[in-house]
C-alpha cells in the first residue's frame, strides 16, 4: 500500500477518511501539527503529504514552502493542498509554493482518491539505492541543458535545477516533443491524466516558475493563445 501522511488539525477527519482510502491501497496516517509531521517525515518514508492550508504553529503554505526550499530527501514528495474554500488566491499560492494539485473543502473522498492516485502515478520518489550509472539513453541533451530520465535530474550551466514533481514533468514533457506545441489544457490533461476543472492560470504559474529556475537558459517558448513549446535544439 502507499502511504500518506495527513496534515490537518481536525482530528475527526483522518479516521473515517483513512478507511475509505483504505479501498484503493492507500494507507493513511494523520498529525495535527506541522511539527509533527516534520518528526515523522525525518524517521518514516511516506509516498505523498495531504496538507491542510490552516493549521497551528505555521499555515499550511509556509510549511509547503520550508518543505520545497529545504535539502531533505522529502524535498521532491507530491504534496495535495486542501483549501477551506475554492479561493482562486489559495489555489495560485499553493501552486507557486511547489503543491502539485488543490482540493477545496469540503470535498469528496472519491475526489481525493483519485487525484492522490493521480500524483502518485506521475511523480515517483527517488528510489533507495538508484542506478550507478545510468546507461546513455536516458539522457536528453540540449545546447545549455541536460535531462536525465533515470535519476530525474536536471541540470544547466549552473548546475544541478532543483525542480518539483510537477515542474519536472512538465518540462520532460515538453522536452520529449521540442517545437510541439502544448496548450494550456493540453497541459493541464496531460500532467492530471484526468478529467478536471480547467485553471490555465495555474499553467501560466507553472511555467513562469520552471523559466526562472532554468534561467539564463531559455528553454520555453510562449506562443500567443496558443500555448508553449519546448525551444532548444537538441545537442549534437
């Protein structure tokens, strides 16, 4: 079973939700604070984070925001916000702090189900022990940037990007197809892999956050109302 943590402080949420999850092998463990899960995600390995955006000792943005800036193997973990209401603010800074997708409360379990099962297919931990040298073929290459599929790592001139589950893929994404051109909901269907509520602003602060964190290289191109493609040329 894969396991999430829950980061809320309604304690009458975490049981009954735990065993409807428990119909889809996901286990779910709950804390109340944010001080909590930091001990549990130091001693334990969880596959996602469920994260309240109102809790006690700090809200639930900050601690997205410490998780994503910090060194921690935990670093790169899907993180699922829950919003107290569908507040178009709380969904753009959740996605600007690194979350990659959004539930207003109050919401319905089967909803949470699958968009858990959604990140969880398409941002995979790093595993354990990974390859020693991963063979050449796993490496896309460009003038100025370097993707390595196996290890999930992306570099540049300066060196290793530091990006987020969601960051990554849509950059693989773009990179596997350069001068293709992506639109928005193209986008949002693709790294979903689901049906859902289309937010294209939510692509344009995706997008915005991957160029800053692969600058100076420009990697992306804006095609206007038409979406994005990837722009360099491949290295020879």
């Amino acid at each position: 079973m894969r396991r999430l943590l829950l980061i809320d402080d309604d304690e009458a949420l975490a049981g009954p939700l735990a065993q409807y999850l428990a119909r889809f092998d996901l286990q779910l463990e709950a804390v109340t604070r944010p001080s909590q899960a930091l001990a549990r995600l130091g001693t334990e390995r969880f596959d996602a984070l469920i994260l309240d955006g109102m809790l006690p000792e700090m809200d639930g943005f900050e601690f997205c925001k410490r998780l994503r800036a910090g060194g921690e193997p935990w670093r790169d973990m899907p993180v699922l916000m829950l919003t107290a209401r569908g507040d178009l603010t709380d969904r753009v800074v959740g996605l600007e702090l690194g979350a990659d997708d959004y539930l207003p409360k109050p919401f319905e379990p089967r909803e949470l189900a699958a968009r858990l099962q959604t990140i969880l297919r398409r941002t995979r931990l790093a595993p354990v022990a990974a390859p020693a040298a991963p063979p050449p073929s796993t490496r896309l290459c460009f003038d100025g940037l370097e993707i390595d599929t196996a290890r999930r790592e992306v570099r540049c001139a300066n060196g290793l990007v530091e990006l987020t589950g969601t960051e990554y893929e849509l950059l693989l994404m773009l990179a596997r197809e350069p001068g293709k051109v992506f639109s928005r909901d193209d986008i949002l269907n693709r790294l979903r892999g689901q049906e859902a509520e289309l937010f294209t602003r939510a692509v344009d602060i995706l997008v915005s956050r991957l160029r800053r964190k692969l600058e100076p290289v420009q990697a992306l191109k804006t095609l206007r109302n038409a979406g994005y493609c990837f722009a360099l040329p491949e290295k020879r």
